[in-house]
C-alpha cells in the first residue's frame, strides 16, 4: 500500500451513462463525476440489473477515457461483436480486432471500419457506463480493477462469461490487502458487495 492510500475504501459506482445524448441516459461528458478519475465498468441493461462486460481504470478523467476508448472501438481495433446478442449479453465475435492471441495489424483493422462500423455504433450505443471516482493511487486503482474483475469473472451464469479477456494488474503478495465496500446506484449482475483488493 502507498504512503496515500487508506487501509480501506468505499467504491461506488454511479450511473448508469451513455457515450451520446438523446437514448434515454445521461450521458457520461454531461455527468458531474465526468472529469474525475477512478474504476469504471462498461455494462448492457439485461433483466432486473445492468450485466458488465469490461472493467477498467484511469489515471486522467472518465471522459478522456471513454474517448479514447471510443475512437478504438470506431477504428475496429477493439472486438466488433455482433449487436443484437452483445445486448443479450453473449458474445459473439464478428471481427477480432488488435488485441489478444487471436488479433488482427492495426492496418487490417482500420482496412475494415466501412464493412463494421455500422455494427460497431450499435453495440457503442448499447454499453452504459458506471464509474466510481476516487483519489488513491495509481497502483491502488489497479488493483481494485482486477480483484472487480475476478470477482465478477469468477460468478455463475452470463455474469462470468460476458466480461471482455484483458490483462490486469492484481494485488502482489508483498502489498497488503486493502478492504473495499462497493456499492452502485443500481443492480450490477455479479458486483461483490466487499473485496480485499
């Protein structure tokens, strides 16, 4: 643990946003937390809550994030799933992207974009952002990610299975564990209640 990190936290997750106005959500450039920095899940509305597909951290501000998130998902070097059972909440690939073992050059992917970019803007207007700001450090964050992530990962069902395959960053055994309370304003299939991160 950092000199500034405390011995235990609350991690809460506000949302649920979107990337664009008019869908019926908030969205996120417009959110008061918009400019902060933390942990942040992407999710699809699915039965009584919201099912998360990736977990992830930043260092900069929510909305520089998810704009760079953004302008990979439009290039296609992120997985282009198909739409309709990505908000069913399974994943079926139709392009693999840069990323991973089974990944694509950067030149291929954005040889791409006219064919599944239609596709692509479907799922981006299908994901709702829940993030949870906090001022601890870097390292902290990153280990808050992955112990979110492996919880998740780790649950029964479509809980488990939906999130996207990313390399995380867990907590070492020379740091000590950090206690996180995490709550969200609404239900997030499979979010641990407590982790040690």
């Amino acid at each position: 643990m950092q000199q500034s990190d405390p011995p235990g936290i609350d991690v809460f997750f506000h949302g649920p946003y979107s990337w664009d106005p008019g869908d019926g959500q908030t969205c996120l450039y417009d959110a008061p937390v918009a400019r902060q920095r933390g942990v942040y899940l992407w999710t699809v509305p699915h039965g009584d809550g919201f099912l998360a597909h990736y977990v992830g951290m930043t260092g900069s501000s929510f909305v520089r994030r998810m704009e760079d998130h953004r302008r990979s998902m439009i290039a296609c070097e992120y997985r282009v799933y198909e739409p309709a059972e990505f908000r069913s909440g399974v994943l079926r690939t139709r392009w693999p992207g840069c990323f991973g073992s089974d990944r694509r050059s950067v030149r291929e992917c954005h040889e791409h974009v006219e064919a599944l970019l239609s596709e692509q803007m479907e799922v981006i207007r299908a994901i709702r952002f829940f993030v949870a700001p906090m001022e601890v450090s870097r390292r902290l964050m990153e280990r808050i990610e992955a112990t979110l992530d492996a919880t998740i990962r780790s649950g029964a069902g479509t809980a488990g299975s939906f999130l996207e395959q990313v390399r995380m960053k867990p907590r070492r055994e020379s740091e000590p564990p950090v206690s996180c309370r995490v709550r969200a304003s609404r239900a997030i299939h499979g979010l641990p209640a407590q982790v040690a991160a």
